[in-house]
C-alpha cells in the first residue's frame, strides 16, 4: 500500500528529530536530504537546509519552499479554521518558523513590506504570540523611523507586556511623540526598574556582545544587550533620545514605579 502524504511526513519528521539530534553537520544534513526523499512536504527540512547555507538567496528559496509545503499540509480548511490558535497546535510549528525565517531574508533582502507584511500574518495566526514577533515588529518599525505606526501597534494589544522590550520602546515613542516629558520618564522610570543595564548598551557605555544568547534573563545583563542589539537603530532615529536616556539613567528609580499596563 502507497503510503499517503501524511504517514510518509510522519516518518520524515522522525528523520528530522534524529538530524536534530546529530553530531556533526555532515550527518545532520544528509538525515535532512533522507526526509525530503520520504516526503517533499517537510517542511522542518527545508527549514534546516535553510539555515545551514551560508547563501542568502539560497536560505531565502528553502524557506519559501518550507513555506508551501507547510501550506499544502496543513490545507486551507485548516488555516480557516484554526487562526488565532497557531503554535499550540504542533502541526503548526514548522510553518510557522518557515514564515518567520522567509521573514527575516526579505527583511535582509530589503524587502521591508514584504517581511512586514509576513510577521503581521504571523500574529493573526497566532495572537499569543510565542515566537516574539511582536518585539521584531517594534524593532522594524523603529528601524524605519514609523513611529506613528509603531505606537498603534503597541495600543493594539500586548498591553499587559512587562518584558524590556516593551518597555524601553514605549519610552522611546513616548520621547519621539513629546520630548522629555514627565510622562516619557514616568515611563522609563518603570523600563529602568524592569532591566537597568540596557542603556549602558544602548548609549555605547558597555560594547554589546557579538554574540547573543538564545536564551534570556529576565532583568538580566544579557537581556540588556539583546535589547540594545536589536532596538539601538530605533533610537537612533529620534534626534536626542539617546542624549535623554544617557541623563536620566543617572536618576534613582523610584520604589513606586509600577509596571506599566
């Protein structure tokens, strides 16, 4: 009996747990191969020749081929019907790390709409956002100097958001929309408080790492510099932000700020 596409992609995800599991590349890349040879549809495959390529547009095509594979799979009924649950349902995963990694070539490519427009869809399909999206939406947009945009992305929702990302952008957009205000400082005050070593890194204080962890400290000196990795561009941008933090980093932050919602 044939095996159908679903029971042949099974077998070829089991192949996929073992590449990932591998030792050296050489065999990590030839268990990749052996699962597309079981089904052309696997989707993590694609994701792992992506990610092994040292070819932008060689890594860009996988991921798109990661991409409709995972579309076909799962199929349009399911995509109708399961919006706004993406991630918690393990069929998902693959496609999803498909568009994020498609995402981030475009976005490298120069393609900024078209990323834009991948990590938008990705929210839709998955509000709950495991992936952090969000937090790359906010670095793009601050990279782009859209601000205005920015700031109804962030009223939109994760309103509830306490991570450092969060915080420290909604200072700079509160700096951006009206100067060193109290309100941007009341607001950063709460950032500080959240994670006090991210200005050293953004203001050129502290030098950020080259490389970054994959893993995070809540509060943490690493969470600092990721941050100050990822959003030192966005600040840039605004004529006297890092000036402003620089001087009210020195300021003690107060025992009564809250987090803010």
């Amino acid at each position: 009996m044939k095996a159908t596409p679903e029971s042949a992609l099974e077998v070829a995800q089991s192949v996929m747990y073992e590449a990932w599991e591998a030792e050296d590349l050489d065999r990590t890349l030839d268990l990749t191969r052996k699962a597309l040879t079981i089904c052309p549809l696997c989707t993590d495959a694609y994701n792992m020749l992506a990610e092994n390529t040292d070819d932008p547009e060689q890594a860009r095509n996988f991921y798109q081929k990661g991409l409709e594979a995972g579309e076909r799979i799962l199929g349009a009924r399911f995509f109708k019907e399961n919006a706004g649950h993406f991630w918690g349902m393990h069929e998902t995963r693959p496609y999803m790390r498909s568009r994020s990694g498609l995402a981030q070539c475009l976005w490298d490519a120069g393609e900024h709409e078209a990323a834009l427009a991948h990590y938008h869809e990705m929210l839709r399909l998955n509000p709950n956002d495991n992936q952090g999206i969000r937090y790359i939406v906010l670095s793009r947009l601050g990279e782009l100097g859209r601000f205005d945009e920015l700031e109804k992305f962030m009223s939109r929702g994760y309103k509830n958001d306490c991570g450092a990302d969060w915080l420290f952008t909604k200072a700079l957009v509160a700096f951006a929309r009206g100067g060193a205000s109290s309100s941007a400082s009341a607001i950063l005050q709460r950032a500080l408080k959240q994670n006090r070593h991210a200005p050293d890194y953004l203001v050129g204080k502290k030098k950020i790492p080259r490389r970054l962890p994959d893993r995070i400290t809540v509060g943490g000196e690493d969470e600092g510099y990721c941050y100050a990795s990822s959003f030192k561009a966005a600040w840039k941008k605004v004529p006297g932000a890092l000036e402003w933090l620089k001087a009210e980093t020195g300021k003690p932050v107060s025992s009564e700020a809250g987090i803010l919602h």
